[in-house]
C-alpha cells in the first residue's frame, strides 16, 4: 500500500478537530437514547412481541404493546405526553408505518412551532394489520379484525373488520361481508 492512499483514507480524522463534529455526534447520540433507548425502557409490552430494532418510540411509557404483536422495521409510534397508543392482541404494523398522537394547530400568522399541540390517543384493535408506509394520526380508533392498505392515511375511525384504503383512509368493503360497503370516512 502506498502512502498517499493510507492518508487519504485517513483523512476523516481531520473531521475529529471540527467542533460541528461533535455538536452533530452529540444530536445523533441523544436523538438515539431518546427515540430508541429511552422509549424500549419504557414500552409496555405482553408476550411474545416482535419489535425490529430500528422502530422509533417517543413517549414510550405512554405505549402498550398487546401479545403477539408486530411492529416492522422503520415504524414510528410517537405517543405525546398526554396521548396514549395501544395496539391489541396478535396485531401487526407493517414497515415504515408511522402513528401520531399530538399535531401543531394551524392558526393564521403564527409560526407552527410556536403553536401548541392537539394530543388525542390512538387504539388498534385486536388482529389488525396496517399495511406498509401507512400513517395513522390523532384521534383514532381502529377496530378489531380491520386491515388498512398500504400507504394508507387514516384520519378518522374505523369499524371492526372494516378494510380501508386510500388518503384519507375510505373503507370499501368488510371482512365478513361478501358485498363492498364504500363509506367515505
């Protein structure tokens, strides 16, 4: 090996002496304990759950895992401090699937993070699955046996055994009935 190719693989060292270096190791550090560490800490969970490790948690102690759950690589569940979410028995969320207990208002004039937050909890019934990259925002009830699509937008609740598609989430049929019921929800 020549000596100009080890220096120059060397050459991030230079990066160690930066302050920003650092500043950003510190974020990264702390974005880490608080959104992963912090929040399996504090996750209520039952038996048997599946959890990938690169699911994000914030308000962990304010999330309950029921048994035999599944939350799939790439998921956000951010409960807010005064939102709760609970996922039922034998549930699944699918990869890249985000849920959202709080969201900033909207009032004319003022910079959104300076408003203040809409907190609503969020309950997923027992045996449901949420299809990949889905979002499920404040507020809503997901019933038991419901499925929703993947890529899915759900604003608003939706009753047992409902399949749901779209953005925002519409339900089109169910899954004990052989006739499609659209319902605009």
């Amino acid at each position: 090996m020549n000596r100009g190719s080890l220096l120059d693989r060397l050459g991030y060292i230079r990066l160690l002496f930066r302050g920003s270096t650092w500043a950003w190791l510190i974020r990264a550090i702390d974005y880490t304990v608080e959104d992963h560490l912090h929040g399996w800490a504090r996750l209520r969970r039952g038996a048997h759950c599946e959890i990938h490790p690169s699911v994000g948690f914030r308000c962990g102690e304010n999330i309950e895992l029921g048994n035999h759950t599944r939350i799939q690589p790439n998921c956000l569940l951010w409960a807010s401090p005064h939102a709760r979410i609970t996922v039922g028995d034998y549930s699944g969320i699918g990869p890249g699937s985000m849920l959202f207990t709080s969201n900033h208002r909207f009032a004319p004039g003022v910079p959104y993070h300076q408003q203040e937050w809409n907190e609503a909890d969020i309950h997923v019934g027992r045996d449901v699955w949420i299809g990949a990259g889905s979002i499920i925002l404040s507020g809503v009830t997901i019933g038991d046996g419901c499925v929703v699509a993947a890529g899915s937008v759900v604003t608003k609740d939706l009753a047992p055994n409902s399949i749901a598609v779209g953005a925002p989430a519409r339900v089109i049929r169910s899954r004990v009935a052989e006739t499609p019921i659209e319902q605009e929800i």
